[in-house]
C-alpha cells in the first residue's frame, strides 16, 4: 500500500474488499464509515486522518493498563528475542511456568491446576468438557448444563449453548447442547439474590443428577446488558453446588483482573468455584490467551494409567503461547508494584460521581456501578431504533469510542485513565444522550 495517500477513506475501501468483520451486518458500512487506527498509546487511538478517540471500552473490555504500554511492551520484546512459541505438549517453558504458579496464587484458594488454551469461548468449551469429562471419570453421564438467565459465555457452539442472550443464539438453536437456564437475580439488591437462590435449589433439587455444571458470570453478566447482581448468590449457588454434587465455573473472562473492584469477582464473594476461566484482561489486553484454573480434585480424576482412556486430549495450536504469557507477566507484574486496585478505587468513585446528573434526564432508566464498569440503562427502545449506534456515532464523532449494547450505554475504560479523560467521556454520552430527543 502508498504510505502517503493513506487516508481513513482509502484504507476503508481497501479494507471492505476483503475483509469480514465481527459481530457486524456488513451492509452498515454503506452508511457508517469504518474507522482504520493508525496508532495508539495510552487510552488514545489514533487514525489516518488525524483524529484521535479516547478508548473507553477498552478495546472490547481487554485493555488494562493502555495501548503500547512502555513496561509490557518492553517484556514481549525481550521475550521475542528469546523464545516466541513452542509446543506446550511435552514441553513447557518459563513463562507458562512461571505465569502458572503466579495465577495459582492469585485466584481464590484451591484453584490449584492451570490449562491454557488461547480465546475467552474456547477456555468456556474446556471447562464444559472438563466437567463433564470428570462426571464420566467418576461413572455418571450428566449431558445438561446450567447457567443463568441472560448469561453471555462466548460464540462457539458450546459457549453459545451456556449463554442466554437470543440475538447471538436464535439463529443457532438447533446445532446446540443440552442447556436450561436459572434465573439471574432481578437486580443488585440482597432480596432478588435470595429470591434467585430459591428458584435455582428447585432446579437443582429435580434435575440435579443430570447437570455436569452451573457457568456463570460472577456479579456482573456483561454482554447481556452490563446486569449486575449481589455477591450473595454467588455465595449461595457455591453452597447449593456443593450439596447437589454439580461443580460451579466462574467465568471471570470480564471480571477477572480488577474489574469489578477486586482482582476477582469470585474472590468478593470469597467462594473457590471448581473452575475459573481466564481470558480478556489477562494479557492487560495485547495477545490471545486464556486460562482453565481447577482444582486438584477435579485434575486428579483424569490422572491414570493412559490405557484406562481418562485423559484430557484437548488442545490448540496456540496454547500457552511464550508472548502471551510474557505479556500476562507484565500485566501482574503492574498489578503487584501499582497496587492497582487500590488505585482504581478513587477512579470509580469519580465515574460514580459522573453517573448522579444523568437521573434527571428523561430518557434514562437508572444507572450503575460496579469497579471499573460504569452503566447508563436508557429507556426501552425498539431494537430497530439503533439507539446505541446512533450514541457510537456521536461520541464518535466527538473523539471518544463506546459501544452501547443497545440501550445500555456503558464506560470500561483502561485503568490508567485519568480524571480529565473521565470527564470528557461522561461530558460526550451526556450530549449524545439530550441528543436522541
Ligand atoms: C468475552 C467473553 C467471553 C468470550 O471470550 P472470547 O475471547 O471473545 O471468545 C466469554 N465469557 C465472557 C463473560 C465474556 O465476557
């Protein structure tokens, strides 16, 4: 390509030759352009047109600490000098070892195994196997899975089977497993939680022997709206699971690393699930890779002699892959010398803060906070309103990327935001929202 005629329009025509892009109606493009990123440092992209967009959604809720990072930077390029991939089967290497034995004591007690595999849904299809896999290991078939209600686990046919939003999954309904859903606590409050808990021990109570698992997403279910709940289901669904024999996933591909104000949702509740899969953030957001931590229970009941057939034989090309891993390094090593979550305390605060003027508009349902996640929940719109890509265009348009789920608008942003930054954003939804009516 010309380096110097590059400019946003060219380089999207050459770009809608050829390429698919997700969870898109490709036919959009007609009308909104695409928006090719040059560069990017901190919370800032930058495109060929000079223009540049504060990244408030964190690159789809994987960045952590901002893009082109000095310090994670620096590790992935020593480490591409040294090793940049090799065979996880058989081998190993220093930094899957060592990001092993750092993950183990980070996560809540107990979670004591780590398999890596290299995307968030393809950590929640290990998971789903893995369980299964240990129920036939210990001679009983369980083909059902539990999750809750407008759940979001991933796009692969398994992930999709566990997740309960319909846009993603209609279309797909008869290609999937065996799933039922529990609900999912109405709203944040303590009673929605118990009345919740209720509902899930009838479910358990009948049909318990044939569920492997219960997946869900601790404390908040994002994809599904930003929905946040009280950690005293979690507390509950752990002693329920156990009483009825069925292991519990904590999917913390979103939660995980601080989102939600503590390093791990699940840890808030101060439950070990039998499973916790890993994935967005651990990278701080730069390269693919996911985690399924168990426990030693679960790694011990496929531990035989290779003729009794009890294995676990999944893998990926990709898995535990030394950049990723070296990145995933770096990224704890900011936690631990940042003591970033203590720091991220004063950042929720001020989003809190910013959320008390959008009340009085009329247009707005209620809002939400929960850590790092800020939610703005309009009204009801029609789904063909496009209500949430009418607010990306605007604050767009005034140099800040979001990405509403429809009518819930919210902030994710990288935690090195600052406050001015902070400001601007919930300046922008502000005038994107007075600008609907
Ligand atoms: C994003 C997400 C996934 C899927 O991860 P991918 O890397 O996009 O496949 C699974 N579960 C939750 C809770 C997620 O937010």
């Amino acid at each position: 390509m010309d380096k110097k005629t590059d400019s946003n329009s060219s380089l999207m025509q050459k770009d809608l030759e050829v390429i698919w892009h997700p969870c898109t109606q490709m036919k959009d493009h007609e009308v909104y352009p695409i928006v090719p990123i040059k560069s990017a440092k901190g919370v800032y992209l930058y495109d060929f047109d000079g223009n540049s967009y504060i990244d408030a959604v964190s690159s789809w809720w994987v960045n952590l600490f901002g893009h082109c990072n000095e310090y994670i930077n620096l590790k992935i390029k020593e480490q591409l000098d040294t090793l940049e991939h090799v065979i996880l089967a058989g081998f190993s290497h220093k930094p899957a070892i060592e990001l092993a034995h750092r993950l183990v004591s980070v996560t809540p007690v107990g979670l004591d195994k780590v398999f890596f595999a290299d995307n968030g849904s393809s950590a929640v299809e290990v998971a789903l196997k893995m369980s299964y896999h240990y129920h036939l290991n210990c001679g009983a078939n369980r083909p059902l899975f539990l999750s809750l209600s407008n759940s979001y686990h991933g796009e692969t046919i398994g992930a999709l089977s566990v997740g309960d939003v319909a846009l993603y999954k209609q279309t797909y309904a008869p290609l999937l497993l065996q799933c039922i859903q529990a609900p999912v606590p109405i709203d944040s409050t303590l009673e929605a939680s118990k009345i919740a808990l209720v509902k899930l021990e009838e479910i358990l109570a009948s049909r318990g022997s044939e569920i492997s698992a219960f997946i869900l997403e601790p404390l908040i279910q994002g994809a599904g709206g930003m929905h946040i709940y009280h950690e005293y289901y979690l507390v509950g669904a752990r002693e329920l699971t156990k009483k009825y024999n069925i292991h519990m996933i904590c999917d913390e591909i979103l939660t995980g690393f601080g989102r939600t104000g503590t390093m791990f949702a699940s840890g808030k509740a101060q439950i070990t699930p039998d499973f916790m899969t890993l994935s967005k953030g651990l990278t701080g957001g730069y390269l693919p890779l996911s985690v399924v931590m168990t426990t030693n229970e679960v790694y011990n009941a496929f531990y035989c002699d290779y003729s009794e057939y009890k294995g676990f034989l999944h893998s990926h090309s990709y898995t535990g892959n030394a950049l990723a891993c070296s990145a995933a390094l770096a990224t704890l090593d900011i936690f631990e010398e940042h003591n970033i979550v203590e720091q991220n305390i004063e950042k929720s605060f001020q989003m809190a803060k910013a959320l008390e003027r959008f009340h009085i508009l009329a247009n707005v349902k209620e809002t939400r906070i929960i850590g790092m996640i800020a939610v703005i929940e309009l009204k009801e719109y029609q789904l063909s309103d496009r209500i949430g890509l009418k607010i990306h265009e605007f604050a767009l348009s005034r140099g800040v990327l979001i990405r509403p789920l429809g009518n819930v608008v919210y902030v994710m942003p990288p935690y090195i935001i600052q406050k001015e930054e902070i400001s601007k954003i919930f300046d922008i939804i502000y005038d994107a929202i007075i600008s609907l009516s």
